[in-house]
C-alpha cells in the first residue's frame, strides 16, 4: 500500500470520509485488484493515525457504495462489480416503468390492498372524488439480493377491477394494467427531488438514519388524458444512477423514446 494521505484535522470534512475518499481513488486506481482483500482495520487505523471505529466508519461507506464486501472470518474484499445500477429515465417515462429490469432486479410486494380514505396527493393527481377508491401497491426491489429501492403506487379502483388480486405480469405494473385491463400508459410526468430517509425507509433499505434518499414522484396517463398511476419511488441515494437521453428536434429538446 502506497503511503496514506495525512488526514486534515482543521477540515470540516469528517476524517472518516477523508479516508473514505483516498481508500476509493485507491481502488479506483486498481491498487487492490478485484477480490482482493484489503488491509485489515487495525493496520489502516495505524497507517491514517486514527482509530481503529475511524476506519470502519470509512469502510462502511466503501461498503454500501459497493466498492467493498465483508466477509466474516475472512475479511474485507474489493468488490467483484462495484457498477452502480443505472436507470434509463428516458425508458421509464415511454413505458410508465419507474424501475427497469436488469441488472438482476427482484422485487417483493409488501402491500397491495384496495384504500378508501385517500391522502389528498393522491386524490387530486388521480381526480378521485372522495367517494372513489385506490389499488395502493408498495414493493421493495432488491439488486443483487440487496434492498436499494421502495416502490409506492396507487391506481383508481375503476380503471382496474380486482387488481389487488391480480398477479403481476413480468413483476411490472404497467405491463400488468396492459395486458389485463387494456390500460396503456401513453404519458408520464415525473418530479426528481432529494430527501432524507425515514426511520421506516431505513429499515427497509439497510441504510443509515437520515440518508439521502433519491425520490421520483409522477403520475402516468392514458391516451385520453386519464390519470392511471400516482407512484413515489424512493431509490437508495449510494446505489443508484439515473439516466435521460434527450433528442433535438424543432420544438427544442425532448426525451427520446
């Protein structure tokens, strides 16, 4: 191991994420190669002059970017594919799909029931009258095994009879209201904002209290200008990339499908 940055005590930059920092322009630079172990903490802790929760702070970030995995008994290894997962907004937006399927997506549905006493957002982005119900359906997808998204959808009872009793189509809700209830999603408009996680966020996704968290909130539309989905998706801010490909044409720029 080339010699250590001296870490900067008068920097308002935790001297965790100093060390977080240098360790991953390290194996950026492929001093450790892929699978390799690196340094026990105890050395590190030595070679940076701090302690040794300093390090582990500081692996820990390593860890849930996925640059490092920890092994018990045997240590912690550079990880085999540290790629971040990266989502297609361009794709999303033409099929009403937040999340697409690769990079080995899973989900599990955690609710899905019929609502009757519906929050206002859901409501007035779906024109719902007070009498009306909603399909609430909320899903947390796994990449690699590993929590990195929650999925909250709510589509009007009326548009898909019986959906809460439906199996999903290809683990998609949209290829699901397609292919059962001929409900094709020809619009989507989308509101991309950080936030910080809840305690029950943090639960469900294995991350630090407070985290940021990347939200996509939208409602998807049919051909005749009807709301079919009000969805949020919360994305793990560490795991995820996101990604929009826009065309000229002459009116301007504009996704491309």
């Amino acid at each position: 191991m080339t010699k250590p940055i001296e870490i900067d005590r008068t920097s308002p930059i935790p001297a965790y994420y100093q060390i977080a920092r240098d360790l991953r322009n390290r194996i950026i630079r492929h001093e450790w190669l892929t699978n390799e172990r690196v340094p026990p903490e105890l050395e590190l802790a030595e070679r940076y002059g701090v302690s040794r929760i300093t390090v582990r702070q500081a692996m820990a970030e390593l860890e849930k970017d996925g640059l490092l995995v920890r092994m018990r008994g045997r240590g912690t290894f550079v990880c085999g594919d540290p790629t971040p997962y990266v989502n297609d907004l361009s794709y999303s937006i033409v099929s009403g799909d937040r999340i697409t399927q690769a990079y080995s997506v899973t989900a599990k549905i955690l609710e899905k029931r019929v609502v009757t006493d519906l929050f206002p957002a859901v409501s007035e982005n779906l024109k719902l009258a007070p009498s009306d119900h909603a399909v609430y359906i909320k899903r947390l997808f796994f990449l690699k095994g590993k929590p990195f998204a929650i999925g909250q959808s709510h589509i009007p009872a009326k548009l898909a009879p019986g959906l809460e009793d439906e199996p999903m189509v290809n683990n998609s809700i949209s290829i699901t209201l397609a292919q059962n209830y001929n409900c094709h999603v020809t619009r989507v408009e989308d509101y991309i904002e950080a936030v910080r996680s809840t305690q029950s966020e943090c639960n469900l996704l294995k991350c630090a209290y407070d985290a940021p968290l990347i939200l996509i909130r939208g409602v998807s539309y049919l051909e005749s200008g009807e709301a079919l989905e009000y969805s949020s998706t919360f994305w793990s801010g560490d795991t995820v990339r996101l990604h929009i490909t826009l065309k000229h044409n002459e009116g301007g720029f504009a996704v491309e499908p």
